[in-house]
C-alpha cells in the first residue's frame, strides 16, 4: 500500500523480531520446497500447485490460528520483508528478459495491444457485476484497475479517503493479497493445459501489474510449457513491467473516467427511479433528504472507523535495508539448494548479483527521486543479460542456478504470514468482492491474452 494513505512507522523492536519471523519462514519454505508440486487432474484439465501456494496457504494458516497467535508486529515485519523480496524477484527476472530481447521485439506491437486486455478486462466484466451486486459507488474503485498500491493514490486523489469509490480499492487490493496469487494459478494452470493459446500469449496475460501474481501465473504457464521457461519468463516479466508503468497514467486519463462514466450510464436507471419516487411526494421531501443526511453521516463515520482499522492493521514496519536482504538471501539460498538438489557456490554468485542490482537500483531510485528502483532493476538488469553486454555469459551462468520459482516461494510464504491483520477487513468489505475479484482478475488475464493471440499472429 502507499505511503500516502498507510501511515508508515519505525519500531526499532522490528530488528529483534526479525530473527523469529525469519526462522518461521525458513522453516515453511524448506518444508513446502521440499514437497514439490502437485498435480490435481479436474477433469477438464489439470491444475498444477507449486511449492509457493503452498507456502502462501501455511503462512495464511500460521497467521491465523489461535492456539499460539502470531503477534501484530511479527505480520508487520514478514510484511516489510516482502517489499525487499519483490526486488530480489524483479532481479532474477530481469536476467530473463536481457536473453528474450530478441523474441520480445519479434513480438513487437503485441505486447503493447495486450495491454488494453489489462487495463479494460476489468471494465468489461467486473464492474457490470458489481452493478448487478449493488455494490454502490465502491464499484468504480473496486473495477477500474488491478495495479495494486498506485491505484490509492488515483482514487484519493480524485474522490478523498472518505469515499466509497477509496473502499472499493481497498477491498479489490484485500481481495488479491487474499486469493491473488493462488486463484490466478489455478486459473492459469487450468488455461494453459487446455494447449489453446500461444504460450508467449500466455505470458503476455500473466503481466497483470502484481509482481506476485504474475510469477505465480508464469509458474503454471511453463509447467505446461517447459521447453519455452525463458522466453515465458522475460515475456512476463516485461509485460508486468508495462502494465505497472503505464498503469499510473493511463488509470487517471482513462480508466479511472471510464470506469465512473460506465457506472453512472449503468446505474441512470436506478437513480432516475429515486429522483420519480421523491418527485411523486413532495409532502415528505423533507423527510427523505433529513433521512439521506442521517445516512450520509453514518457513512462517513463508519468510513472513519474503518480507515482507522485499515491504519492499524496495516501500519508499516521499517527494517534496516542490510538486514531484509541478509535474511531474505539466506532464505533464498535455502529453498534454491533444495530446488537444484543441492548446494553450489553458484548459487552463492547468483544471489550476490542479484543483491548487487537490487542495491545499484534503490541508490539510483534515491537519487534521482522520479523512477522506481523497479525500473532501475528491470533496465540494467535486461541490458547485463543480454547478448550486447560483454560478461552476460557468465552473469546468466551464475544466475541461472537460482530457481526464480524459490523466491517466489521465500516471498509468499512471508506475505501468508503477514496476512492475518487483514483479515478483520473482509468483514467490513463483505461477500460480493469475492465473485467480482475472481471476474476481474479472469477477465483481465484472459481478455489480455486473447488479444496478444491475436496481435502475435498478425505480426509473426
């Protein structure tokens, strides 16, 4: 979530409780790394579950339950640790996409038409069915985007914390740090099995603007298509990208007026039904608008209730930078032995690369104070991988040993953990996210990749 609307704190007690959370989550990854994935046949075709769901799903389970609670601030450190883990995942993909340049400019105008399955999938479906649900005003903030944090930002920044349209963010961003990760992989494991689609296609779709979604998607996409793992991956990994930093600006020009100018022709009807029913009684159209403020109040002050409960369970901790990454690589180096089956020195190499590109990219995020470490991260990274950098050989040599499927397994089993604070929050958002969340992140998938087909056979 963004700064702008979770107040960030600094709690020096988070050092010490870092060393818990870290053997907790050690101790998850190893066990769920060590099962390896399952293969579940459902007729129509086969899901595939790898280790990360598993840990996402243990994680969950140890957060919640009650015989030994996990404290508040414990969550809060696993979630902190889980920001610097996307950096280290955005790292290792990024040695994906440098030796995939070639088939991603092959693909060329196919990746941008892609897009609009992204940014308008939502649109299309989701927010009908949210209309249909009578979800209010939250419609809008709930269906206009799946791009996670940047969406607070637009939607406050257009309508204020205190409306419905900022509910309908929060709860479409608690719906996909809930179920996200898992439903896009049984989703896009069931898709890909069906051997329909081009698997670059597929990878096209993965790039949802969720680092966490789009790693769990390009899982299930190479399982079915394994001989094609780096041109699925850096195809993801760019197409993510695009989805996130086109995201912004395309969400506050378009999306964002689209989606509130869509729910009020959809909703004409209704409010022209209430305009005739007040017009039809003018002797108690005092009463009515008395009514309307008792409940415009009651709205606000429930609001207020609930972006209190949002801050608390949500305020951020802050860890030295040093300590994510130490215990993050040691985490790291742990499940990436157990999925190559042993210890190597190499696998010792890839992580400090990495940790060497992570670093370069916060300090130069720092500096220049108007691009994303992500950005820093995915460029140099792409460039260093690529045949036009003299040492990309062995740079890629060494990074290939780390199993990025290992960090995504590191990275969700911390966000399970630091998921029980959110909980409470699905009580105040209610049911009805949960049928628009799953049509919103289906038809932003699906539509994407529908059209990406499409767009790659006219320009192969």
């Amino acid at each position: 979530m963004s700064t702008s609307t979770t107040p960030a704190r600094t709690d020096r007690a988070g050092a010490r409780l870092t060393l818990p959370i870290a053997a907790l989550a050690f101790v998850i990854a190893l066990a769920v790394q060590l099962i390896g994935q399952a293969k579940i046949d459902v007729g129509i075709g086969a899901i595939v579950i790898f280790p990360m769901v598993w840990g996402l799903i243990l994680g969950l389970l140890v957060s919640v339950q009650k015989f030994k609670p996990l404290g508040l601030d414990l969550q809060r450190v696993a979630a902190a640790l889980v920001g610097v883990a996307v950096l280290l995942l955005v790292a290792r993909l990024a040695f994906n996409i440098g030796p995939s340049l070639p088939t991603l400019l092959k693909a060329g105008p196919a990746l941008l038409l892609q897009e609009v399955g992204h940014l308008l999938g939502t649109i299309a479906l989701a927010l009908p069915l949210a209309v249909l649900l009578r979800m209010g005003k939250a419609t809008v903030g709930a269906t206009f985007s799946l791009d996670r944090e940047p969406s607070f930002a637009m939607v406050s920044e257009k309508y204020g914390p205190d409306s419905d349209q900022y509910r309908g963010v929060l709860a479409m961003y608690v719906f996909g740090t809930l179920f996200g990760a898992v439903y896009i992989t049984l989703l896009t494991s069931l898709i890909s099995n069906w051997r329909i689609f081009d698997p670059l296609a597929l990878a096209m779709g993965a790039g949802v603007g969720s680092g966490s979604m789009m790693a769990a998607s390009s899982a299930s996409i190479i399982a079915a298509y394994p001989g094609d793992q780096e041109a699925i991956l850096g195809m993801a990994a760019i197409s993510n990208l695009i989805t996130t930093i086109l995201g912004v600006y395309v969400g506050i020009y378009l999306a964002l007026p689209l989606a509130d100018r869509f729910y009020r022709v959809l909703t004409r009807k209704q409010t022209r039904e209430e305009a005739a029913v007040t017009a039809g009684a003018p002797s108690r159209h005092e009463e009515t608008q008395l009514v309307a403020t008792d409940a415009e109040a009651a709205q606000a002050e429930e609001n207020r209730r609930f972006r209190e409960r949002v801050a608390e369970s949500s305020a951020a901790m802050h860890l030295p930078l040093w300590l994510s990454l130490s215990v993050l690589t040691v985490l790291g180096i742990g499940t990436a032995s157990i999925a190559a089956k042993g210890f190597s020195l190499t696998i010792v190499a890839g992580y400090a690369i990495m940790l060497a590109l992570v670093l370069v990219g916060i300090a130069l995020a720092k500096l220049t104070k108007k691009i994303s470490a992500i950005v820093y991260i995915t460029t140099i990274g792409a460039y260093i991988s690529s045949p036009w950098f003299f040492g990309a050989a062995a740079l890629n040599g060494a990074i290939k040993t780390v199993d990025f499927l290992s960090i995504a397994t590191v990275m969700l089993t911390l966000a399970g953990l630091s998921l029980g604070k959110d909980i409470p929050l699905l009580k105040n958002i209610g049911w009805k996210i949960i049928p628009v969340g799953l049509v919103a992140v289906t038809a932003s998938f699906l539509l994407s990749t529908v059209i990406a087909e499409f767009a790659l056979g006219l320009w192969h």
